[in-house]
C-alpha cells in the first residue's frame, strides 16, 4: 500500500476541535469512507385500513390481513407471526378508532431493536373514518437499522488507521482505532489492543463497484461500500465544506413552543455560536469524540438554541434511554394529581399483594415503598453495575423463564434493609410502572399518554414493553428533544404547560428534594471500585441531582440522564432548561461532560 496524506488525530474534550485533513501524497486505495446501512424491519408499516363487519373486525396493512371478535373491551387486532397488534376504541362519535401500534422485536441477534433492549415498542396510532363502518391511520413505527461507517486514515504517525463508527448503538468493533494491513490483495486486516489483548476484524476487499465484505459482531456479515465524506450523513457533524456556523433564532413549528433570539433573554449568542461550531468540528474518527445528536437550550420559558448533529433533526425520535427513568417520578406525580391511592410511602408488596404469593420471602421485602424504588435504595439483589447479580437489568431482559418482569423483580432475594444502600438497579424504576398500573387501573403507555405526552402536546413518540405487553419503565422510550425539553419547562414553571397542570408545584419541589447520597459508604464501595461505577451525587425520585458552577457563582439543578448522553437538565435560578441527545453509549467518562463542562463554561457562561 503506499502512503498518503496524514491525518492529525486529536483526543476529544468538550473544548477541542479537529485539525483539518490535508493531502500529501496519493491515497491509499483503501483511504476514504466506507458504509454499509441494513435495514432489518419491521415488515408492517404504512397504511393501515380496519373494517368493522357482521363478524367483529377486519384489518389490513403490507398486504396482510388479521381479523377480531367484536368486544366491549374494544379493539384488539393482532397479525400472524406477532408481526404487529392494534389496540385502542372507536370514540363515541364513531369518526375515531384511537390506540397504538405495537410492533414486533426484531430479528438481529443480541440486538433486536431499535434501543439494542431486546423490547417492542408501541406508538399512539390514530385511525380516521374514510366511509361506512372503514377507518384508516398511517402506522410509522421505529425502524431497526444498523449503520456502519468505516473511515481509513493515515493517523500522526503516519501509520494507516482504521475507525470504525456506529451512529445507532455506538458498536466500534471493540476499538476507537485499528491498524490497518493487507495479507494480499483480497484480504484486509484491522487489529488494536484497547486493554493488551487483540481485537481483529478481518475483510475480503471485492471489485466491481469496490466493497469491503466483514463479519460484524452481533450483526452478521455486511458489504461496506465507498462514499463521499457529504454522502454519509451520519458520520460527520455536519457535511464537511459547509460554510461556518451562523446562530439563528429556533423557529416555531406550531408544537407549543414559544422561540426568540438568545440575546433578548439574556444570552450572549457570540458564546453559544463558538460552542455549536465546536461541536460542528469534532472530528468523529478521532480517540474519543464527543458524538452529539442534539443541544436544545431554553430560557425564561422561550426556546433560544437548537441545533442538530450527525444527521438528526428535529423530526427524529431519539433513544433517551435511562433518562426515561425519570418518567416515574412525572407520572407519581400526575397520578396523585388526579386522585389516585398511591404516593412515595406506598409499599410496594402490599400494593401488588394480589399477585403474590413471590419467592424468597423475607420480612424485608414489606418496608419497601415506591420512594426506595426511586432511589435505588430497595435492598432487593439487583445491581445494574454487577453482572453477577440476579437483578441486573441485562441478566431480567435476556432470561426467559420469567417475561413478566415485575414478578420477576418481586421474587429477588433481599440483599440490604431497604434505605441503606445505593444501588443502581433499572428493575426499581420499572416496579413503579407496575404500581402506577395496578392504582390507575391504566396500561402504562396510555396513562404516559393521558398524563404526560397530550398535555404537552408532543408529537412522534414510542414506548417500549415488556414480553407481556406492559409498559416498561426503567428507560428506552423515544422521544423527539423539543418534546423531552417541555417536561423540564413544565417542572421549572410548577409543574405547569401553559394551562395544563401536569404534577402540582408542591410536587416539583417534593421530588427534586435531596433523598439518597451517592458515595462509597452509601454504595459499600472501595473508593477504586467506586470511581468505576458512579460519580459522587445525591438523587431525588428519578431525578440526579448536583451543583454547577460558572462565573464564580453556584447553580443547584436537577436533571435526568441515559446512557450515551441523553440529558435533560434543569437549573432554576437561572430559569434554564438544555437538552442533549448523543451516541456515546457506554462511554460515561465522555458524555457526563456534557453536563458537567459544557453546561456551566458554555450555557450558563453565556449569561450577560
């Protein structure tokens, strides 16, 4: 192979840009971009029709057909080989059949959604009479894709550098970068040592149109073919040669929110601009980029800055992940709004009594209330950061002997008296889910629904369920950020969205109060084995909280967090709200300065 232009490769931080590539020499063969996009499903999606006949129900959709019994419980239609279910009621005025679409799992293996959670997701569905006893509706479900981008480089050293990326789930091969080698013409070979044992991949280099044919983990085997560096719009930032970045004012799409310009509510625009430029400029191959889809920023109640990335936009659905978490707490909090029997000292065994009898009784598992759950202080055998523990969440969603996993959460052994340890555990936050259920008497994706998503008025939206078809609370859903920022606007205004009362004021304040110290003595910890697992901090219900500091001064905030940086943020003495979405997943040490760096040097910096 001979050599080619170098590449200045920089490590990223929240501050940093990316040296411009410049040529040398003529490129290596290999050089460039490679892609390969797969699409895996799902099959059902487009025009929905459903027919009400003598029989019951009748339904059409990609060519398929499935029918139903008439039922006063309403309409439950569901395709051969669980390849999709309509559920919902025909309003009473007969011009509406309203419920959701609940599409399959996919098929990739150890991957088989859109989240990489092994769940199916639901999406509100609303279908619109066309005729006679005929309602019609447009199902757009997630779809699951996996995109693999390659780009061969020659790095600082002049050694030919390999990088690949995956925008979806952040799948890299087990490497930032590989070496780059040609056993002979037909065979590439990519090769690193993240942690002194070798990562390889290897692929067959094919002609005619070029391509490189590789095995990918998890995936099965993909064809990545050449494209030009704006044809790959998922790699980049933005598409490299594009003028420099020029701040504009948000503009209003009729979704509820109210826009200005930065600087009429007190923000130096120049700032923010240089922050987005930055942003713009990481350079996605590099050691440790910072992979940001989305910056959302409101103040003083207007939506000032939002800006997308790697080809998001403001009509995507984002993975939020654990910061949907959060969303026990909101929904606590609109349940007690609206009367029900339930509140953060309701235990949760007493309440789910009537699905018991659970295994390993012990005399522990009755103090356990939905205030423990939602500080991950339970005491149940459930350890998100211990693989060897029972009630990990990957150990819960890949097992198969148990698919109701509030049962399976409700028969763990108990490890601690409820309250005295700090333990991050998904299975807490998801057994929420099961009493806001069991007090609302509400499928939990509707009650979210009626509660959260109507009252804010967000548009596109998807839920992820359970094997048994029950709302999962422990994170996934999808959500596009305009939407996630309204629920920071709403606990910043006291719990209000313009006339719609959400949770109450007292509410806010209740559950972003200080519960739970997050340390090596609350966790039982060594200090190493702390510093490995968490950051030191204190969490409300579903909510973190922390202390930011810009100008000398102090801001306390309250915020929701998942992994790979989706961040909702909320700092009230500066009557402040961010978002992010990113796709660092499983890279803490990155996307937790998104919170920490950006927001108090570059957000809250930019007040004048």
């Amino acid at each position: 192979m001979t050599s080619a232009w170098l590449r200045v490769c920089t490590v990223f931080t929240v501050l940093g840009v990316s040296a411009p590539a410049s040529p040398a020499e003529p490129a290596d063969p290999l050089e460039g971009i490679w892609v390969s996009e797969t699409r895996f499903g799902p099959e059902l999606q487009g025009e929905l029709t459903i027919q009400r006949t003598a029989e019951g129900w009748r339904a059409a959709i990609g060519g398929l057909q499935a029918g139903a019994p008439a039922s006063d419980a309403g309409v439950y239609i569901a395709f051969p080989d669980d390849k999709g279910v309509f559920r919902g009621a025909l309003a009473s005025d007969g011009q509406t059949l309203e419920g959701f679409w609940r599409q399959p799992r996919g098929a990739t293996r150890d991957r088989p959604d859109p989240g990489g959670s092994g769940q199916s997701f639901v999406t509100p569905l609303v279908l619109r009479a066309t005729g006679a006893d005929t309602w019609q509706g447009v199902v757009q479900p997630l779809e699951d894709r996996f995109t693999l981008y390659l780009r061969i480089f020659r790095n600082a050293d002049g050694a030919l550098t390999a990088a690949f990326r995956n925008p979806e789930l952040n799948r890299r091969g087990g490497a930032s970068h590989f070496r780059v080698n040609s056993e002979d013409d037909d065979t590439v070979v990519f090769t690193a040592r993240p942690d002194h044992t070798e990562v390889r991949h290897t692929a067959e280099l094919l002609a005619d149109p070029a391509r490189l044919r590789i095995k990918w983990p998890d995936v099965g085997v993909l064809e990545l073919v050449r494209r030009t560096p704006g044809d790959a719009p998922h790699f980049y930032p933005r598409p490299p040669g594009k003028p420099r970045y020029v701040y504009q004012r948000p503009p209003k799409t009729g979704d509820g929110w109210a826009t200005a310009r930065a600087r009429n509510v007190g923000l130096d625009e120049v700032k923010l601009t240089r922050l987005v430029q930055r942003l713009i400029d990481i350079d996605p191959s590099s050691q440790r980029p910072g992979l940001v889809h989305s910056i959302l920023v409101a103040r003083r109640g207007r939506l000032v800055l939002e800006e997308y990335f790697c080809g998001y936009d403001r009509d995507t659905p984002h993975d939020i992940r654990s910061a949907g978490k959060t969303f026990a707490s909101v929904m606590l909090g609109a349940a007690m709004l609206r009367g029900a029997q339930i509140a953060p000292d309701t235990k949760i065994y007493s309440l789910l009594a009537d699905g018991g009898p659970y295994q390993n009784l012990d005399p522990r598992k009755k103090y356990i209330t939905l205030a423990h759950l939602m500080t991950h202080s339970a005491g149940l055998a459930c350890d998100d950061n211990d693989d060897a523990s029972p009630g990990n969440e990957n150990t819960m969603t890949t097992q198969t002997a148990q698919p109701d996993w509030w049962r399976y959460t409700l028969d763990l052994p108990m490890v601690q008296l409820p309250g005295v340890r700090y333990a991050y555990c998904s299975a807490n936050t998801n057994l929420v889910g099961a009493a806001l259920t069991k007090a609302t008497g509400t499928w939990l994706p509707e009650f979210f629904k009626r509660t959260v998503a109507d009252p804010l008025g967000f548009a596109r939206w998807h839920w992820n369920v359970m094997p048994t078809g029950e709302g999962y609370l422990a994170g996934g859903a999808f959500l596009l950020p305009r939407d996630l920022l309204k629920v920071g606007q709403a606990y910043l205004d006291g719990g209000r969205w313009y006339d719609r009362q959400i949770v109450t004021p007292e509410w806010v304040a209740r559950s972003t109060a200080p519960r739970m110290k997050i340390n090596e003595q609350t966790t039982g910890l060594s200090a190493d084995d702390f510093g490995n697992a968490y950051f030191k901090g204190t969490d409300a219900y579903a909510w973190h909280l922390s202390e930011l500091r810009s100008g000398g001064r102090a801001y306390p905030d309250y915020y929701a967090s998942g992994n790979g940086g989706q961040l909702l943020i909320v700092v009230p003495d500066a009557e402040l709200v961010v978002v992010f979405t990113a796709g660092n997943y499983m890279q803490g040490g990155i996307w937790s300065r998104f919170h920490s760096e950006i927001v108090p040097q570059d957000i809250l910096g930019a007040i004048k």
